[in-house]
C-alpha cells in the first residue's frame, strides 16, 4: 500500500469535539502508516497532543499567505490528501 502525505487543517485554537475528533483521526493515520501534517493557529491547545511523526505548520493570518503558504506545503511535501476541518478552509482550497 502506498503511503499518503495527509495534510490536515483547522483554525481552531480551542479544544472542541471537533478537535478531538482531528487528535483521533490523525492518531489512526498514523498508526496505518502515512505521514500526516498539521497546519493550525500557532497557540493552538491541540499542539500539545500531536504525536511526534506529525509535521506542524502554523497557519497564516491573512488569506493570501494562508494560499501561497499552503501551496508550497503541498507542492513541497507532496500533499495527497488535504483534510480541512472548518468550513472557511474548506472554500478556500475549492
């Protein structure tokens, strides 16, 4: 099985079922093999769950840089999947 670049992103800083359910998600991921990557507010609560083999990216203020920075994280990284967990995120990447 080929091993997958899954970028996950979220503008949460807080600790919500929704986090919890990105913390698990990507715990499995990993437990299957992929590489899995985060992009999330620098002083998000989350950071300090994330399992080690997971690559942190903190994510940019202004929309601009949020695309041209999540450009180059997939094109660098090889992004395969891109898991957004907010619905601004969302419409950004369509």
């Amino acid at each position: 099985m080929k091993k997958l670049n899954i970028l996950y992103a979220t503008p949460s800083r807080g600790r919500s079922g929704g986090i919890r359910q990105l913390l698990m998600n990507i715990e499995a991921v990993n437990c299957l093999g992929h590489n899995t990557f985060i992009a999330c507010p620098d002083k998000a609560l989350l950071l300090h769950e994330l399992d080690s083999n997971t690559h942190i990216f903190s994510l940019p203020n202004s929309q601009y840089h949020f695309i041209t920075k999540f450009t180059k994280i997939i094109h660098d990284y090889n992004i395969d999947i891109v898991h957004c967990f907010h619905g601004k995120l969302y419409k950004l990447f369509l």
